[in-house]
C-alpha cells in the first residue's frame, strides 16, 4: 500500500521523464533569452559605440553604448510586474512562452537595425527601445524558468534542479561569445557593416527551438494546486508588496555581488582588458568563454552542494569568496600576463557560481506561492537596476576619476558585504515564515 507521505510527493513532483524535459526546456528558453541579450552587451563592448553614438569621444560613446545595458535592465521591473502578475494568475507556462517570443522579436529587429549614418538620431533611439523590450521581456522569463522547475522538482533535489535555469546564462554567454570570436576576425569595414548583426539575427533559429521545447511541458503542480483551490491572489504585486516587502527588498540587495562579480568577469571585461591592459579582442573574448564554460558545470555543482549544506551557506561563501579575492584579482590582471589574467577571472568565476548557482532557490523559499512569480520577478528586477543596470558605466567612471582599478575592487568588496547582510536577514525570514506554516499557533509564531 502507498503510504501517504508517497502519495503526496507524487502529487506535488513530477516523474523523472518528465522533469528532464522541464530542465531542457527551462535550460534551453533561458539560453535563448540570454543569448540575445548577451550579444548586445558584447557588440557594445566592441562596436556599438561608434556605430550608433558617432558623434562622441570614444569613452563616452562606450559609455553611452553600456547605457543601453542600463535601459534593458530598466525595462525588467516593469515586465516582472506584467509577467509576474498572470504568472501567479494564469499560469507560469504561458508567460515563459510569451517572454521568448517577445525577446526574439527584438533581437532580431536590433539585427535589422540602421545605423546612425543612415538614418540620424532615430538609430540610437530605436535601439534604446529594442533594448527595453529586451528588458521587459527578461523581466518575465527567469522567475518563471525557476519556478517551472523548483515547483516540479522533489525537496532533496530542488537546489540542483533549481540551478539549471541559471545554466541558461552560461549557455547564452558562451554561445553570444563563440558566435563573436570569428566575427572580430574579420576586416573592421566587414564587422562593422554586417558582421556585429549576426548573432541578432540567427537568434531567430534559437528562438524557434526553444518554442519547440516551452510548448511541451506542463502546468506546475504547486501552482495547479494553489489556484484549483481558489488560493490565487486578485493583484499579486499588491500581496506582494503588502505581505512580503522585507523579502522583495532584502532578495533585492542579496543580488548586489553577482552584477559585480558577473561584468567584472564578462562585458566589463572585454573594455578593461583591451583599452587598459593592453590584450587583443579575441584573447578577451576568449578568457570570457572559458569562465562561461566553467560555469557550466560551477553552476549546478553549487545547486548540489545546497542541496546537502543549505542554500544560505552555499550563497554566503560565494559571497565572501568574491569579496576576498575582489583585490588579488585585479593585481593579476593588472599586470598584464595573459596568464595571469586567466588565473583572476577563473578564480572569479568559482564565487559567482556559489551565488548566482544558488540565487532561484533562495528567493524561491522567501515568497508564498501565491505571489512567488511575482516576488522573485520584481526582486529580481529590483535587484538588477541596483546591482547590474549601471556596473559597467561605474567601473569606467571609477577609473576615469581614480585611475586605477582599486576603486573597482572596492566596489566588488563593498557590493559583496551587502549582499552577505542581506542574504542572512532574507534566511532568516524565510525559516521564521517555515516554522509559522508549520506550526500556526501564537507559540509556533513566536518561535
């Protein structure tokens, strides 16, 4: 006889089949959204500044360039408020597959896109809004790719499933890179009129797999539950905001370290180590796709170690790993051995995999599941405008005023002790939250 502790797991996970095709799927739409993403980030590292801000010293257009990463984050609240709401009405499925289809549309119209020297100030301002679209778009998909898999998965595997969606990163970045590394090759005049536009436009491809995979998986138990129940919130950004905002503002500064960490490591990287250090564009580029793939296998490996240690430990000792090493790793880099600089960034690379491998579960245990798209989604998009949004603008405004990379590393130390606080008051409000639903009673809650 089924005893009914076993009937209740099946209820609530899905079976091994089909939680493998709920990884690919989550695994494959997170790459395909981050891929698009990414490619932008690397052609304004690269190219964008010239091509669309013509008329400014090249710093600044650079700058201006990684101001449209600033816009795409912008876009990201807004749309994990839109996403978030009929995610937690209607169903996570659905959103996830809107979200790709919006962000492929846009990518493949920035591939599409005339330059300044055709068409004027239209060009940079059509581009600003594509990459709000990107944004908006964003915003709905990461908090639903975790969920599709955590509210799947079964308790003693949820940490390592839940990894797998931020796989999709360093899927998309290696990908974005790889696509880049023979493209830089080419004649400038060849990149610069059609070579940068490749990786936009055969994101059509990537888009249309991704679909392929969205459109085959099923409705998430916990949630099928919660609304067959009649549980669902009327406005889940208003229960939101009424029931947990400790929670959305502390998963918010909990992400401060991994927007540091990540474009000290990725686009940042590809500036500083050309026009400061002295390396080429495909020994960046290249170091940059080494960190990705060793991330790959960083990111689930930090899952399976929360899974035995606690999320909370894991993601702490990411955070104060990127904090130690935050000045021994620029005084490698700076001293322009290309060895060197693999060292700093592969080091790097091990605490931004224990944070961001760790990151979906964390603010999956902080939010009910009734507004959990929502809280995770606007945490989320919170989190990237203050700890992501204007990160690379800073670092080249810290070494314009500065002059040395010092400045950058006290930034990673400082954004590193924030999100150490924070992470442990958000930890702690989730256990209290734990203990209250098991036990309801005024002495439950006091404990």
């Amino acid at each position: 006889m089924t005893s009914a502790s076993t009937t209740a797991r099946e209820a609530t996970t899905a079976p091994p089949s089909s939680i493998r095709t709920i990884v690919a799927s989550s695994v494959v739409g997170t790459t395909v959204e981050w891929f698009d993403f990414f490619a932008y980030s690397t052609a304004a590292a690269l190219i964008l500044n010239g091509l669309f801000f013509p008329d400014y010293d090249p710093l600044v257009g650079t700058i201006l360039a990684f101001g449209g990463i600033a816009v795409g984050y912008f876009g990201r609240p807004l749309g994990s408020i839109v996403f978030g709401h009929f995610g937690d009405r209607i169903g996570r499925k659905r959103m996830l597959v809107i979200s790709l289809v919006l962000m492929g549309v846009a990518t493949f119209l920035i591939g599409l896109l005339p330059t300044y020297a055709a068409i004027g100030v239209a060009a940079p301002i059509l581009l600003m809004v594509l990459r709000f679209v990107q944004g908006f778009a964003l915003g709905g998909e990461w908090g639903g790719a975790v969920l599709l898999v955590v509210e799947h998965a079964e308790p003693r595997r949820r940490a390592f499933l839940g990894s797998f969606p931020q796989v999709g990163l360093a899927l998309g970045l290696t990908l974005s890179t790889l696509v880049f590394l023979p493209l830089v090759a080419l004649p400038d005049d060849a990149f610069a009129v059609w070579g940068w536009r490749v990786p936009f436009l055969i994101s059509a491809v990537l888009v249309l797999v991704g679909l392929f995979i969205r459109l085959k998986i099923t409705e998430t138990p916990e949630f099928e539950k919660m609304r067959d129940a009649g549980r669902a919130a009327r406005v889940p950004l208003w229960e939101t905001l009424r029931t947990h905002p400790a929670q959305v503002v502390l998963a918010a500064l909990s992400f401060a370290v991994i927007g540091a960490v990540f474009y000290m490591l990725f686009t940042f990287s590809l500036t500083y180590g050309t026009q400061f250090v002295g390396h080429t564009e495909p020994e960046m580029l290249t170091i940059a796709t080494i960190c990705s793939v060793l991330a790959l296998g960083g990111l689930p490996l930090a899952g399976r170690l929360a899974d035995r240690f606690g999320v909370a430990k894991v993601f702490a000792t990411g955070a104060v790993v990127s904090v130690l090493l935050a000045f021994p790793s620029f005084w490698l880099i700076d001293t322009g051995s290309l060895a060197a600089a693999y060292v700093a960034y592969l080091a790097t690379t091990i605490g931004f995999c224990a944070t961001y491998g760790t990151l979906g579960v964390l603010y999956a245990q902080a939010f009910d599941v009734r507004i959990r798209y929502t809280g995770m989604s606007l945490a989320l998009g919170i989190g990237t405008i203050v700890g992501s949004a204007f990160v690379p603008m800073i670092y080249l405004e810290l070494l314009a005023v500065f002059g040395g990379s010092w400045a950058i590393s006290l930034y990673i130390v400082v954004a590193g002790l924030i999100t150490l606080v924070s992470s442990a008051l958000l930890h702690r409000l989730t256990r209290r939250a734990a203990r209250r639903a098991a036990d309801p009673s005024p002495e439950g809650s006091a404990r």
